[in-house]
C-alpha cells in the first residue's frame, strides 16, 4: 500500500489517499491481473485520464531490467501483464486525480 499527498490550494482541506495492489500470483509466461485501487478518505477516488488511459504501469526486472508497458481497461486500473521470466519485478503506476500525476511503485514477485 502507498499513500500520496492530495494536492490542493488549501493544505487544511488535504484529505487521506491510498493506493493498493491486489494480491496475486503471477507465473511467467501467463497472462496475470494486476488490480489497483485508489481510495480518498476511504473511497474510490475519481481517476482522471492520463495519456488517453486511466492509468499506465511499466514493470521492471531486478537484475537485467527488462521492461514491460501495459495499459489498463477502460475504466479501471485493472491491469493484464505477462510477465517473460519468473523473478521480482518493480512495478511503477501512473495514474491521475484532482488534475495532479501520482507516481506509485510496488514489487511483484513472479513464481515459475
């Protein structure tokens, strides 16, 4: 789970948000759903477009940094990866809210 600050012209009315990622298990060679989540005060927070997507995830591979780039559906920031080799994988979602770019970093891990 991740927390970024809510941006705003008035600091008193900044209010708590959260990111997270659904657990799964993700196999190299197979299609796997990453599913994120972004709550305002304990709600859904409404995402923004970004680069004609809600959200966009790059993945890299510890070790030789090999990369992936998907795209989420439409509406959400569910997210379908294949992930080449098993291993741990940084992955970093962008996704905008209130008009600002959040930048929000997780690790996966691949299992054969």
């Amino acid at each position: 789970m991740s927390v970024f600050a809510a941006n705003g012209a008035n600091a008193r009315a900044r209010r708590e948000s959260r990111i997270g990622l659904a657990e799964t298990t993700a196999r190299p060679g197979e299609e796997s759903q990453l599913e994120f989540a972004v709550t305002r005060d304990g709600r859904p927070a409404q995402l923004q477009d970004y680069l004609g997507a809600k959200g966009h995830l790059v993945a890299l591979r510890q070790g030789d940094l090999a990369y992936l780039h998907v795209h989420p559906d439409a509406d959400s920031l569910k997210f379908m990866a294949t992930f080449p080799t098993a291993g741990a994988y940084r992955l970093f979602l962008q996704f905008k809210v209130d008009g600002s770019v959040h930048t929000a970093a997780f690790t996966q891990e691949v299992s054969p």
